[in-house]
C-alpha cells in the first residue's frame, strides 16, 4: 500500500524484455537505501517487488498483465519514473491510500499554465472514469491528486510548483501515457451497493441502496 507522494525521480537504466515479461532496472539516489529483497517499491504507480539491489540500483520483474495495463511497457533507458516506497505502519498518509495496481493507461490531452499552477487534462477510459468525482483523489503515474473538474472521458487535476518539480508529470508533454489508479474507496462503495451492471462478471446485488442507507440514518 502507498500514498501518492512520490519520495524520488529515478531514472530507467536498462530493461530488458522477454517474452511475456520484462526486467527493469531503476537507478535513484536515496529512496532504495533501506530496501531490501522482497520489499515493494511503486515505480509510476504500479507496485513491484525487488528481485535484486545493489548500491543504487534496483531491478524488478514485470509481467504480462502489469505491462499490458501500464505504461511500463513503453519506458526507455533514461527515463525518468516517479518512486515511493511501500508505507509502514505509523507513517503519516499525506496523499490518500493507493494499492499500486493499476486501473488504466491515460493521455494528457492538455496543460496549461495559470499563474504557478499547471493544470492537465487527462483523457482516460471508461474503468477509470467511472470512479472520477468532482474534488476527489486519483493516482496519476503514482501521484495523489485532486480532481479539479471532469466531463464525458476527460478529467483535470491542478500541480502546484513542487508536484511539477517533484514527479514525471511536470516533465511529461501533451500526448504521453500516464497510469490511472482510481480511489479505491469508490470501488468498495460500488461493490457494496451492488453497482455492477448485468453484464459484469461477478455480479451480485447486496440489496444496500442509497436510499436504505438514508432511511436508517448511515447518510
């Protein structure tokens, strides 16, 4: 589990692809320094486990599916990637929970520049939009952000000075990929509503509603 505020850029050194799978290996200067083998690490959003850690070099495997709804897939050697370290129990949660598995691949449509503030517009699928409400969080390549304001497949967040600084999307251009993770409050919500729509796998009405919830005074 993660909080969105990304602890470091790192920078891709090399990836080596298989088949099905690839292996990156990721260079950072402080954030790997009490990480051991086994531990995770969220690297643009998505959590992987360290396979092997030398000095400031980590590497990790990525598989099929990871890459398949990442933007994993598509990184180069010198790279920039956002990195957080798995939280511990005790630490402060200063963005919002974030599991590092990733929901959909989206595009910056737009930036703009309003004062200090950049603000980018995100086009991102139907599974992730879904769970997109006005002032609510969404993980951006691993970032805890606040949505500003949506509309049909669209969204938009605000960066302050130091979150453009800070992570990948001060650096990224209009047209790059990013990984969307939505919160993950709104899917057990959806889930415990009996949301689902017919045709979804697994689908099951718990019989809760709104309106029950209001009748018994939990709203």
């Amino acid at each position: 589990m993660f909080t969105g505020l990304v602890e470091e850029l790192g920078v891709l050194r090399s990836v080596r692809k298989g088949s099905d799978s690839a292996l990156l290996t990721v260079e950072a200067k402080k954030v790997f320094d009490d990480l051991k083998i086994g531990d995770s690490v969220a690297v643009n959003g998505v959590c992987l486990t360290i396979t092997d850690y030398e000095g400031k070099l980590m590497t990790a495997d990525v598989m099929s599916e990871t890459l398949s709804k990442s933007n994993l897939g598509n990184l180069r050697p010198g790279d920039k990637v956002n990195l957080e370290r798995a939280l511990r129990m005790g630490d402060r949660l200063g963005g919002h929970l974030v599991s590092g598995h990733i929901d959909g691949v989206g595009t910056i449509a737009n930036k703009e520049i309003f004062d200090i503030a950049i603000l980018i517009t995100i086009a991102a699928p139907k599974e992730v939009m879904r769970y997109i409400i006005k002032k609510g969080s969404v993980a951006i390549d691993g970032t805890s952000l606040t949505v500003v304001d949506f509309a049909g497949e669209q969204f938009k967040v605000s960066l302050i000075p130091h979150t453009a600084h800070a992570t990948t999307l001060g650096h990224k251009k209009r047209g790059h990929s990013v990984n969307l993770e939505a919160d993950i409050v709104g899917k057990y919500i959806e889930r415990l509503l009996g949301y689902q729509t017919k045709d979804e796998p697994g689908h099951h009405n718990s019989g809760l509603s709104l309106e029950l919830l209001m009748k018994n005074g939990f709203m």
